[in-house]
C-alpha cells in the first residue's frame, strides 16, 4: 500500500513537472526593425530561464494600429515617446510599470528621462530603450558630384527641388511614415512640427510634392539596405539606421560611403520607450526583460551593434570610443540644442495628415 502511495506520488509530480515545462516561461517582444543585440537575448534567456519571442515592426503606425486593436499578445513594446507612446497611455492600453520590480531603472540618466515625462507625467509607464533623430543619410561622394554647390548639412538638400532633381539620378528614398516625415518637413518651412493648422498642411503638402518625382522609393523602417548597397544615395531616415548602413558599407568595400547628418536647421529627436501592454500576457517575465535590458553592459551592447544612444551613462565606458565619438549618435550641445520633439495632435488632425500623406506618396 504504502508503495503504491509512493508510487502515485512519483507519478504526480512528474505529471508536475511536464506541465511546468510545457509552460515555460516565456515573454513576448515586439521592438523596432534593426534594434537589438542579439547576443542580449541570448543572455537574458540563458540567465532566467525566459524564452524569448522577438517580432519587428517597421513604423509607428503599425505598432500602434495592433496595440489600439487589443490582444497583441506582446509583453513588452517599444512605441516611440511622441506621439505614440503618449497615445497608448491615454488610451489606457499601457499599464504603470511597478518599480520595485525594476531596480536598474536608477541607472537611467535623470535628465533625458525629465524629457520623456511631458510625455508620461512621473515616468510611470516607460524606460528610455534608445534615443535618435531623424534625418539625412547620403553618400557624400556621389552627393558631391551632382550636386556640387549644395549644402551638404542642410534639409535644402532634399526638400529644394532643383537639388531633388540632381539627386534623384542617385536615388532618393523616404521614410514611409507620415508621423516621422510630416513634423520634419513642418519644421523646415518655419512651421511649428506639430502645427494642426489646414494651411501649414497645406505648404508641407506643396513642399513634398514637388519633389515628388525626384524620390525613388518608401522605406518601412528605415533605409539600411538601400544606402548600404548604394541603390539610394540620399534618405530621409532615422540616425542610426543610416549609421548602421555606413558600417555595412565599409565592411562590404564597394565603394558605397555612408554618412549621417543632423541637418543644421534641427531635426526631430525621439525616446524609444520599453512598456507593457495593460493586457500583456506575462506581465512578470515583461518587468524581467526590461529590467535586464537596463544594465551598463547589455545597453552598451545595444549601442556598440544598432549605433542609436542610450540613456544610460554608466554604459558609456563600454561602448566603443568611435561610436561614442560620433555625433550622428550622440549630438554635439550645439546640435542637440536644435532638435525638437513633437506632441501628439488631434485625431482629426492624425486623420488629415494620413490623407495627405496618401496623396503624397500617389504622387
Ligand atoms: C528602426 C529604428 C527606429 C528608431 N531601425 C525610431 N526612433
């Protein structure tokens, strides 16, 4: 009898551990295209035990479209401060992150996070991921040849038409985000970037147009292949993806040269932030990843292999001397003074915009 009581016993914590195992713990993410480490994964599943599923997104308007929807089934996303993530948190499709869980958020540099919270009052629902800005990857040589005269640190170079027109033989490629093209463009002509005003549309609508004709094609998510292999020699993209397709470049020697530049009349500058879904499924396993990814040394990890910052400084000695050093990544005081964050604006006005920007890209 008693035997047989072991035996039971035996056999019912098997069924215990078959069942443990086949819930593994496991944490959904859904990041930006082109940022990550993947040896950080790699780390964190090895250190925790918590499988990771990774999927990408290409724009802002894809992410939020699936989290407005419910039920992504992500644990943790990385909407871009503004307008996304302030949205979200409005919408009441983030929840708070609970901080005891989240012991290196201390490691985050207190002013950039003093940024991000006219966005999120208190920093209650995001860490600082990564940081950028948009603006103009080139390659300087073939820009040089055609177009001699132009500026090459200066928004003129894409949105005055007759530089257009020159480039256009190169290849000319453009974010296919109207969340990312529109407040640059608004900001160009004088505008304020998050003007809702039918008018100020009305001129960004005009500027784009006419130059229209000259651009090749739409990238999602950035242009790191097209700049890296030379199909396209100037892009309206986001810095670190230009910086990556420099490094591409230069590895493959095929006379492809790749350079970023923060256009002297300012650019948009924007905070990746980590978050939860309010109806994530692994809330827990979510605060574990997020917490992991807020190290010195896995963030500088991140920096060292996509090229964006970090926000946080006790990563900055790990990070390699010519990636620190470069002001496509981290901006001189002079050049991070010009850039400018956006507001999220109306949905009327959200709607305005994406009908232009359809209008734009029919051409
Ligand atoms: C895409 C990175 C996007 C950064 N590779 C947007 N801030």
């Amino acid at each position: 009898m008693r035997h047989v009581k072991i035996l039971l016993a035996a056999a019912f914590l098997a069924g215990l551990a078959t069942a443990a195992h086949a819930q593994k713990r496991e944490v959904n993410v859904f990041n930006w295209s082109d940022y990550i480490d993947p040896k950080a994964l790699e780390r964190f599943e090895r250190e925790t035990g918590i499988h990771v599923r990774y999927d990408v997104y290409d724009s802002l308007e894809t992410l939020e479209g699936k989290m407005l929807a419910g039920h992504s089934g992500y644990d943790v996303v990385v909407p871009t401060s503004e307008p996304t993530f302030s949205r979200l948190i409005r919408a009441g499709a983030l929840q708070k992150l609970d901080r005891a869980k989240l012991p290196h958020l201390a490691n985050l540099d207190p002013a950039l996070m003093a940024r991000v919270a006219s966005s999120d009052p208190g920093n209650a629902y995001g860490a600082i991921y990564l940081w950028g800005t948009t603006g103009i990857g080139m390659d300087p040589v073939k820009v040089a040849k055609l177009a001699p005269d132009a500026a090459r640190d200066s928004w003129d170079l894409l949105f005055k038409p007759a530089n257009a027109k020159r480039l256009a033989a190169c290849g000319i490629t453009m974010l296919d985000s109207a969340i990312d093209v529109i407040p640059s463009v608004l900001h160009y002509l004088g505008h304020d970037p998050n003007s809702a005003a039918p008018a100020d549309l009305a001129d960004a609508e005009r500027a784009l147009k006419a130059i229209r004709p000259y651009i090749r094609n739409f990238a999602s998510g950035g242009a790191i292949e097209q700049m890296a292999s030379g199909e396209t020699c100037l892009a309206l993209d986001y810095s670190g993806d230009v910086i990556q397709a420099s490094v591409r470049a230069k590895e493959a020697a095929k006379g492809v040269s790749v350079k970023y530049v923060l256009p002297r009349e300012g650019a948009q500058i924007a905070f990746d932030m980590l978050s939860v879904p309010k109806d994530a499924p692994h809330p827990a396993e979510a605060l574990a990843f997020i917490d992991f990814m807020l190290q010195p040394d896995v963030m500088a990890g991140v920096t060292n292999i996509v090229r964006y910052a970090n926000a946080i400084p006790a990563s900055h000695d790990k990070i390699a001397a010519e990636i620190a050093g470069d002001t496509g990544t981290y901006p001189t005081p002079d050049l991070m003074a010009r850039t400018f964050t956006v507001h999220a604006i109306s949905a009327d006005a959200t709607r305005a915009r994406s009908r232009m920007w359809a209008r734009f890209k029919a051409g």
